[in-house]
C-alpha cells in the first residue's frame, strides 16, 4: 500500500474519531475493561515476586534462613560460615513465640531481639516511626495492619505492656500471616512478627525456651532450593534441631494468598471480553449504514477492495491498539496493590512480560476482529451500485414461522420477528447477559460458601484470602454490570435502528408505539431468559471447580436474581425504544442513510 493511501486512511480515520467520539470511547472502555482484567489475573504472580526482591534489596534480605534450638547458636553459625558456598553469616538473632493483645485481638506472634545498629545480613525498613528502643517495640507493617494498631499505640507481650515505636518490612519471613518462625519443632499455627531490643526479648521470655534465626547470605544468591540444600548439609547441624528455608519458599507462600483471586481476575477477563463483543458487534452495526455509503463512494472513484477493507479496518484496529495498551498498563499499576494484600512487601509496579503483552493483544484482537470483521466484509463484497442506492432487502420468507406466531400478541409477534430477522444479534444479547449472571451467581455462591466456612472456623490465612477474592469478584462484577447496562442500551438502540423501516410499516399498518416499544423489549427478554438459564448452573459450576467449599445459594436468591436481570433487561430497553418511536413513521420510510 502506498504512502498516498496510507495517509489517506490516516485522514479519514482521525476524521471520523473526531466527528463521533462517543463511539471510540465505548470501544476504548469495552476493550481496556477485558484486557485490564487478564493482565491483572496474569501478573499478580510477577507482582508477587517483584514486590518481595525489592523487598530484600531494600532489606539486605537472605538467602536462606536457619532456625534452631541449639544452646550456643554461635557454634552453630561458625560452622555455617565455614561451609563452602556460604558468604555472610550474622549474628544469631534470639526469639521465642507467644501471643500479643492490643485492640480486643490475641494474635500469635514471634517475637525477636535486635540491637539498634544493623545487621549485616537482614536489617528492616522502617515504614513509620523508629527501629527498636529500650521499652517500645517495632511491628512488622501487614501484622500491625491485622491488628490495628499505629505507632504510639500501645500492645501487651505476656504480660508487659509495650508502645508501639515503629512499623517495618523484612524479607526473612513470609508476609503475615506467616512470620512466625519462632515455634519450633511441629506444627506452625502462623501469626506475626514483633521486634524489641535483645534485652527486653530475653525479658519477656522469662522462663520461655530461646529459638535462635540465623541469616545467610550464599555465593550464589540465585540457587535454587535444592542447591542451597547442597550447601547446607545436615552434617553441620550435630545434635542440634535446625529447619532451613530458602528465600524461594517465602516466595510461594505469599502467591498462595492469591490462590482464589487469579483465576477469578483471568475467567473475569474472558467474560468482560464476552460481554465487550457485543458492544464491539453494535457498534459496527449502527456504523454499517454509514460505511456502505463510505465505501460506495470510493469504490465509485477506483478504490479496491482491499483498500476499502483497510480504510474500514484500520480505525477499530487503531483503537485496539490503544485499548491493549491502556488495558496492560492499568493492569499492571494496579497488580503490586493486589499482590501484597497483607502489606508486607514494597509495593512496586514492574514491566508486563511478554506473554502478558501477548495474552492481551490476542484477547483484544479476537474480540475487535469477531465483533467487527464480519460488517466490514459484507460492505467490502456488496456492489458499488447498491451501495449507493441502498435498496430495500427482503426478508427471507418462514411460513412455519408466520404460522406459529399468527395468533400472538402484537408486541410478541413482532418481537419474535425481529429476533427471525437478525438471530445473531439474539445470540450475542443472550452471551452478554449470560456472562453477567455467570458471575452474579458465582459472587451469591462466594457469599453463602463463606458463611458456610466461616461457621467451621477459619485462620487468619483464609480470611486474607477470603478478602482479596470477595474484592476482586465485586470489582469484576461491577465492571460486567456496567459493561452489561451499556450492552443493553446500546444493543436496543442499534436494533431499532436497523429495523427502523420494518418497524415503520408495522406502524403505518396500525401497530401502537406502545406496541413497538414492548415488541423491542421482548426481542431482548426472550434471549435473556436462556441466557439466565445457561448462566446460573455455569456461575455454580465454574465457582466450584477452585473452591474446596461450594454452597448453592438459597433458592429464594436465585428466584430473585433471575426477575432482577430481566427487569433490567425490560427497562433498559425500554428508554432506548420509547426514544426511538417518538419519530413519526413516515420520517423513518423516507430517511437517507446516515
């Protein structure tokens, strides 16, 4: 294509974005909405790890963690100094486990003592107030989040009362509700993490047995779990309890906080991407009138068909390009606040991978292309001629059809006619729908299953978890029900639009406006039915296949929620089509394409 034509198409497609804004606007809101919700579904795992290697570079983190019950760590710590492949040994760090009290809760914690000057290996980042002083004690930041408590607060360790100095983040643990690492040898139950000095530690232990933390820093900070193992033989240990843990597990235990919420964000993406192709399928509707004539003209001055395909193309094209590119952006900002639910990280946004890139340019182009490509061929392969004149169609003829509908009501006689002529657009009216309840239904089933598992009794771990999923499904279903409220306006007007002659004959033959308006209602209320009967059972189906407790919501709940939909559904198009019929027939009989 040469550069005369390229910057042609360039002109008209500007041309057009600024004569209707409007349209480009619903197009750049569908789009960005699926793709935001894929990248987010996808890169919550990068943020994860993003977030915690800032977090021990900040920190001077290490590379492995060594927790034992030895009398004299310092041996201990030689020994592991000595070892080949071993770096940076500090200081051993004594703690024990107990509960703290602040706020009405009682929350297991370990607590630590540190000196105030900084460890070579594994120093805190003060996010509020100071390091530890004699008397006050530092929280670790996602655990005084849980708790509720800010500094010059006050919580109780045992049984002294200490003020809260400061707030800080460290990479030698897990985030809360997995600091923990003081309990020693069996079972963990979680909990957080507290810092005083050494001597009010060992204070507050009383009689309590000392677990010693041993921070190492490795030659080669990038081995693996298995590697370090290799390093750290159980030679060294003697007689003594020790348990290892390399910074790769505290890694998978903060992504398992996600575990619900991925592929909540990722199925949400699917079902907006749904959704948008029903926008996307309107729009290029309502703009097929005025692309016919577009495409007449040029054809009439010597374009090709390929030219015209391109010319017609190349705005959704343009759009999509910008929608993928908002979509991963705004996906990727908000990833780092969705990957540290607990707090307990630095929050930072980083570059989407290429298979993000990828995944959303697929996604985008899939639903532009399905949404859009079909109008374009038709009005590329029709004749210059008719495309011009824009002749009336005949409607194929059904004699099954004209008989079982014969003796209907007005406005559902003509509604089921309407939905013969152009079944397609009933089939996408009944995806977006149906993606709608597909996710209301799965958010009702959330709501009684947690009920349901809250009544057993959960652990601080499920309640975190139970948090970002219940935040994610209500913002994925808010963005379907917006996207849905726009489809079902914007679906109705286009179908008025498009049968705005048909339903002008029907007038003229004696059909009431009020019969118009409730004929255009029920061509969407038909489709919404199945689709509201399809959508439940999936909604069910698909919560089901990542919750290990699945409740079915109450029957009264989904008795009400189908009416719900419809109802919307009726009145949404209702405004649409009582618009549409304030316009005398004998207007729309005689109107030129737009």
């Amino acid at each position: 294509m040469t550069m005369g034509r390229l910057l042609l198409i360039w002109r008209l497609v500007a041309r057009d974005l600024r004569r209707r804004p409007g349209e480009a606007v619903m197009f750049l809101l569908t789009v960005t909405a699926a793709t935001a919700s894929l990248t987010l579904g996808m890169a919550t795992d990068n943020a994860v790890v993003a977030g915690y290697m800032k977090t021990r570079e900040a920190t001077a983190g290490p590379d492995i963690t060594a927790i034992t019950t030895a009398t004299d760590p310092s041996a201990l710590a030689g020994r592991i100094a000595d070892a080949p492949g071993v770096d940076t040994v500090a200081d051993p760090v004594p703690g024990f486990s107990t509960t703290v009290h602040a706020n009405g809760q009682t929350e297991n914690t370990a607590v630590e003592g540190r000196e105030r000057t900084a460890s070579t290996v594994d120093r805190p980042l003060v996010t509020s107030g100071t390091w530890v002083r004699s008397g006050g004690a530092v929280i670790e930041r996602g655990f005084a989040q849980a708790l509720g408590v800010h500094v010059g607060d006050r919580v109780t360790i045992g049984e002294r009362d200490y003020p809260v100095v400061g707030t800080a983040i460290s990479a030698a643990t897990a985030v809360y509700p997995w600091g923990n690492w003081a309990e020693g040898p069996g079972p963990s139950d979680g909990g957080g993490r507290i810092w005083l000095t050494t001597d009010d530690a060992r204070a507050a232990a009383g009689d309590e047995s000392l677990l010693y933390l041993l921070n190492i820093k490795l030659s080669d900070p990038d081995a693996t779990p298995t590697g370090a193992n290799t390093v750290l033989t159980d030679d060294l240990w003697g007689q003594d309890w020790v348990n290892t843990h390399p910074w790769q597990t505290f890694v998978d235990g903060d992504t398992r906080l996600l575990s619900f919420a991925r592929p909540t964000l990722v199925i949400g993406g699917g079902l907006l991407a749904a959704a948008s192709l029903v926008t996307l399928a309107s729009l290029a509707a309502v703009r097929a009138p005025r692309d016919r004539r577009r495409a007449g003209l040029f054809k009439a001055v010597g374009a090709t068909p390929r030219t015209v395909a391109a010319m017609l193309l190349a705005q959704y094209l343009l759009l999509t390009v910008v929608a993928t590119a908002v979509g991963v952006t705004v996906g990727c900002l908000t990833a780092p606040a969705l990957a540290d639910p607990s707090a307990g990280l630095v929050n930072t946004a980083g570059p989407p991978t290429t298979g993000i890139v990828a995944a959303a340019s697929v996604l985008a182009l899939l639903v532009t292309l399905v949404g859009t490509l079909g109008p374009v061929l038709r009005t590329v392969r029709s004749s210059t001629v008719d495309t011009l004149t824009d002749p009336a169609h005949l409607t194929a003829y059904r004699p099954r059809l004209t008989a079982m509908t014969a003796y209907l009501p007005t406005p559902l006689l003509i509604g089921v006619r309407l939905i013969a002529r152009r079944p397609g657009r009933a089939a996408l009216s009944a995806v977006g729908t149906a993606a709608t309840t597909v996710m209301v239904t799965a958010v009702l089933t959330f709501r009684v299953s947690l009920e349901a598992d809250t009544a057993l009794g959960t652990s601080a771990v499920q309640e975190i978890r139970n948090a970002v999923t219940g935040q994610v499904m209500l913002g994925v279903t808010v963005a379907l029900v917006a996207l849905s409220v726009l489809n079902t306006v914007f679906v109705s007007w286009s179908t008025a639009v498009q049968a705005r002659r048909a339903l002008a004959v029907t007038r003229a033959l004696g059909a009431t406006p009020g019969q118009v308006v409730a004929a255009l209602c029920t061509a969407q209320l038909l489709p919404a039915v199945g689709a509201i009967a399809v959508g439940i059972p999936i909604g069910i189906g698909l919560f089901a296949l990542f919750s290990a407790v699945v409740v079915t919501p109450p029957g009264s709940w989904l008795a009400a929620a189908a009416p719900a939909v419809l109802l919307a559904v009726a009145a949404l198009t209702a405004l649409p089509a009582w618009l549409h019929t304030r316009s005398p027939a004998g207007r729309a009989l005689n109107a030129e394409p737009v």
